[in-house]
C-alpha cells in the first residue's frame, strides 16, 4: 500500500466510524462549572487531517518497532521514532 492509499484508507474509516461526532474544545474539568455551550463543541472531522497524521505516525511507529526486532508480532511503541517522509502530509483524493 502506498503513503496515498493509507492515507484515502485511514480518511474512509474515520468518516464511517466518526460520522457526526463532535469534539469537546475545553478541558473536561469545565463541565463542573456548568458553562458548557454549544460553542465549546466542534466536529471531530474539523480534526480530519490531524487525525490522519497521528494514525500514520503511530503505524509507522509499530512498524519500525517490529522491524527493528525482526519479527512479524505487533511490537511496543518505539518512542523516539518518526513517521517516514513519504508518509507525512500526503494529499488525500476528496470523495
């Protein structure tokens, strides 16, 4: 699978689990206070493109891990890794 394809595969599970889901933009400690607005509140999907990133980041991260240890098991997380440039901020075909 190439940097694309990952990224397109990624952006259509995100949009098939996430939906219409919304993203809290306070600290969850402010709902206490009872100044929670529907302000406070954005789609998750603003998020699409962070959260691709991240998901990449943390795939190629395991990937590296199980590299490194030269087996085929899901290996733990290598901390000071990095995603591979080819993978970072690939544009994704819109649907």
């Amino acid at each position: 699978m190439n940097p694309v394809e990952l990224r397109v595969a990624i952006q259509r599970g995100l949009l098939d689990e996430l939906g219409d889901a919304y993203d809290c933009t306070r600290v969850w400690s402010a709902w206490g206070y009872g100044t929670m607005g529907e302000d406070d509140f954005v789609p998750v999907l603003d998020r699409l493109e962070e959260l691709i990133d991240a998901i990449v980041f943390h795939i190629a991260d395991v990937a590296k891990a199980i590299e490194a240890e030269g087996r085929d098991g899901v290996a733990g997380s290598v901390h000071e890794s990095a995603a591979p440039q080819e993978f970072a901020q690939t544009e994704v075909p819109q649907s």
